[in-house]
C-alpha cells in the first residue's frame, strides 16, 4: 500500500482535503515512551497552514492532533497501534466546483481521475492534498521526541526560494543548537538568514499579487547517528530517507552530501579524510558524503538537500482541458493556496527524515 512507509515501525496516511479529517496509523512504536503534547504542538504548528505568512494559504485550520488509540491518558505510547487525527474544520468546498471536469496543471487531479474515475475526490486535491502531511508530521514529530531520547537530532531549514539563497549548515561542524534554533524562526530559517525574513516576505507578495508561486529548497540535517547505521544496497539510508521525503507532495529532487555535484569532482576532491578526534572517535576532515558510505552512517553530520517545486495552483490563466465537454479550457485557479509551500514543508521532511531513522534503528527490535 503506497499510503504506507516503515520496514518495523509502519505509518499509513488517510484522509482527504475536505473529508472529516486526515491522519496517521501507526504500528510497532515502543512502549513506556512520553510524548510531550507541547513540543508536538509547536512542531505540527510550523506545518499548520495560515501560520506561514505571506507565504501561507489563508485557510486556518488549528491542527490539534487527536489521538484515538496508542496514546494513555497521560501521554505515554502503550505499544498498541496508535491512530491520530486532526479534523479539517476550515474547507471551502466550493472553490473547486470550476475542477469538477478541468485538471489543474501541475497538480494530481488528471492522473488521479484517470485511476480513480468519478470517485476521486478533487475538492482541496483530495487524497492528494499536502493536508495529508499533518498525519506524517504527528508520526515525525512523535519520532523526533523518541530520537532525541537516544541522542539523534533531526532539523531542517530553508536553504532557496525563487531566487534567493540561504547559508547552508556547516557539513562538519553543524550544532544541535543550529538546528534547535530553526525551530521559532519565521519560515525556519537558519539564524545566519534569520534578517532576511523580509526580503521573503516581500517576495511571497510579490509572486502573490501577479497570481504566480514561487518554489525552493530544504536542507536537512541528522546528528548523533551511530557510525554503521543502515543497511547497504536497496535499504541504505539513502533508500529509505528518499522514499519517506519523495512522499511529500512537491518534492521533486533529494540529494545527499555532494549529491549532483559529486558527478564533477575528482576522487581526491570528493573523498573526506580520516582522522581520530580528541576523544578517540573517527571523524572527517571534510563531509562530501553527507554522513553516509554503502548506505551506512558514518558517524559525521548525515545532510540532504530537498527541491520543491513551485504551487500548481496558481491564478494566472492556463491551458487546460474540459474532460466533461472534451474541448479546451483556460484555467485561473481561485480558492486559498499557498505561494510558496517551502516555509511549511520544512516540518515535513524533518518528520519523513525523523520517521524513516527510527524505523532504522527498531528501537523495539520489531
Ligand atoms: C506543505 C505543503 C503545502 C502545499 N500547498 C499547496 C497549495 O496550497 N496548493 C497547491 O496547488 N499545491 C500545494 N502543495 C503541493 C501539492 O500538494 C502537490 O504539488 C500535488 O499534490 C501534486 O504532487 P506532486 O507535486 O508531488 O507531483 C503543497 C505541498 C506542501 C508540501
């Protein structure tokens, strides 16, 4: 099932846009484990949209997560499988009676209606809208708490927008306070950029009052992996964070250390050299490899980088079609939507990255 991500601990996304609500179906999380609501509030809320200023759609939903099983009543994982929800509380279904027949280009309606026929559900995007993400950041940010229990830290920033560049992590020296201070800054930017949040804003507007969307990337950041972590081939770390971040709608390209670039260094550029640190530990001079050889963590910062396109749905006029009449179409897109999906999805792929580690290291030895 493709809603479905996890070797041992296994997350299944449901919901719909504009149904009663979305969420997570977790199985295999440990037992005994607190879940603190506040961090997983503020967490969920960097995702929650109407948060992310003029980057942001205008539908406001407060994303309180409920949990209908897994979770005690005072807020420790009880082994059984956990389901949470958060109710979509703020649909304006309406706007999408102009796609009942014409498909937004750039968005999923067309392939969708060709696999589900008339039962695909197009208002919001349905099934496919990113309004699926709050099920995958409860299971991330629950994920999160229990990494950091053992030590594993897991943050992402803003590293592009249109055309605007944000300082990426130090590949050696990242901090577990650089990622930590991501967290209450505007569009998660990383303290470096933390003053260029007006020159966003002033872009998001920008695009926003031509009718257009701009698109970006995302650098995320592991720290603390123990060296050999991973499975090599098929199941490397590489497999597996790729596939948890390509379930994020938008996500067109994941790259680790070098990625692309690797293609057009020399070996001696490219390989990072060993040494032994003050405390004994083997350490690199330099992290090419993003902290991961043979699909094993190297024990050094474990980084990638996301692209995210830009939002389809957009008001510009476009060429469409009417599947109904058969004939041409021109298409403005009305309803809420995001400028820039970048700010919001920052959350998303520290919960795809947080989900798919803990799945790896199988706290419970499922
Ligand atoms: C946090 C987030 C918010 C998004 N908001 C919108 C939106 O408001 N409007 C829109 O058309 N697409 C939005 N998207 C992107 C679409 O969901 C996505 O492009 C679509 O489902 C097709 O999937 P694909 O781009 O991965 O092929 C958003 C994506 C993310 C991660």
């Amino acid at each position: 099932m493709s809603e479905s991500f996890g070797e041992h601990i296994r997350l299944t996304l449901f919901g719909a846009s504009h149904g009663p609500a979305v969420g997570a179906f977790v199985t295999g999380l440990p037992a005994g484990e607190a879940v603190d609501p506040a961090a997983l509030q503020r967490f969920l809320d960097r995702r929650a949209p109407g948060r992310g200023g003029a980057a942001s759609t205008a539908r406001k939903e407060p994303d309180h997560p409920e949990f209908l099983s897994g979770l005690s009543p005072s807020g420790v994982l009880d082994g059984t499988p956990l389901c949470a929800l958060v109710r979509n509380l703020d649909t304006r279904s309406g706007d999408y009676a102009a796609l009942a027949s014409v498909p937004r280009p750039g968005h999923a309606d067309f392939p969708a209606r060709a696999k589900y026929g008339d039962a695909f559900d197009p208002r919001g995007g349905g099934h496919f809208s990113a309004r699926l993400t709050a099920g995958l950041c409860i299971a991330g940010g629950i994920a999160k708490q229990l990494l950091a229990r053992r030590g594993i830290f897991v943050g992402a920033h803003l590293l592009s927008v249109g055309p605007l560049s944000f300082t990426p992590f130090d590949p050696v020296a990242v901090s577990r306070e650089d990622l930590e201070a991501v967290e209450p800054a505007k569009y998660s930017l990383s303290v470096a950029d933390a003053a260029r949040a007006e020159e966003l804003t002033a872009l998001f507007e920008r695009v926003r009052a031509v009718g257009d969307s701009v698109g970006g990337s995302i650098e995320c950041c592991v720290l603390g992996l123990p060296a050999g972590l991973g499975e090599p081939h098929f199941g490397g770390l590489e497999s597996r964070i790729s596939a948890a971040v390509f379930g994020i709608p938008a996500v067109k390209a994941v790259a680790f250390g070098e990625g692309e670039n690797a293609a057009r260094l020399s070996g001696s550029e490219n390989n990072d050299a060993y040494f032994f640190d003050e405390a004994g530990a083997v350490r690199t001079r330099t992290n090419h490899a993003g902290g991961i050889l043979g699909g094993l963590a190297t024990g050094m910062p474990l980084l990638f980088r996301a692209a995210v396109k830009p939002t389809p749905s957009i008001a510009l006029p476009q060429e469409s079609v009417d599947l109904a009449k058969r004939e041409a179409a021109t298409l403005s897109v009305r309803g809420r939507h995001d400028a820039c999906v970048v700010p919001r999805a920052v959350a998303c792929v520290e919960a795809a990255a947080a989900f798919a580690i803990l799945d790896t290291l199988n706290p419970e030895g499922n």
